[in-house]
C-alpha cells in the first residue's frame, strides 16, 4: 500500500509524503497526483523517509517523474543510493541537516 499525502511547505511548492511500498499498482496513482499538482502550477518534491521497498516498476516511475523536473528527497541512505544507482537525482537532508545533491 501506497499513502500519499499533501504538505504545502512553501509558495508555489507541494511536497507529496510516500508511506509505504511503491509498487506497479500505485505508481499511475503517484504520477496522476504529480501532474495534477504540476497542472496547479506548483513545484513537485517527493519526501520519500517514509518509504520502505521500491519495486522496479516503482524506480521507472520516479525516473519518469525526475525527467519532468519532480524531485526526490528526505530518502534513507539506503534508497537515495538506489536511486543514484538508477540515475535519478534526489535533493536529501543529511544527518547534520545540510542539503546534498546526489547524482
């Protein structure tokens, strides 16, 4: 399961909040929420902290998503090392709270 919530952190921006898996069956979900809110004229971030498992189908969503100028951003280590991997950009906070961009 997939829950996505709307955090309007700054004007003109939407951070949508992933819960859970990102699997096949919640992506088209995912970037219906992206365009709409792209279509309102707001900047898309995806806060990933909370996401526990990207499927494959998951991780071409993000890329498709990424290549439309939606970022990735608060992952675990772990998955924003698998996103690089697959080539797509994530905006992280590091531990001390610094913003890194890794490619």
């Amino acid at each position: 399961m997939l829950r996505i919530q709307h955090e309007q952190r700054s004007e003109g921006t939407v951070t949508l909040v992933l819960q859970g898996r990102l699997e096949a069956e919640w992506t088209e979900l995912l970037e219906s929420e992206c365009a709409a809110s792209s279509r309102a004229g707001l900047r898309v971030d995806l806060d990933l902290s909370d996401v526990v498992f990207i499927a494959r189908s998951g991780f071409e969503a993000l890329a498709r998503l990424g290549r439309s100028g939606i970022r990735c951003s608060a992952c675990s280590p772990l998955v924003a090392a698998m996103l690089a991997q697959e080539g797509i950009k994530t905006r992280n906070q590091s531990v001390l709270g610094r913003k890194e961009e890794l490619s």
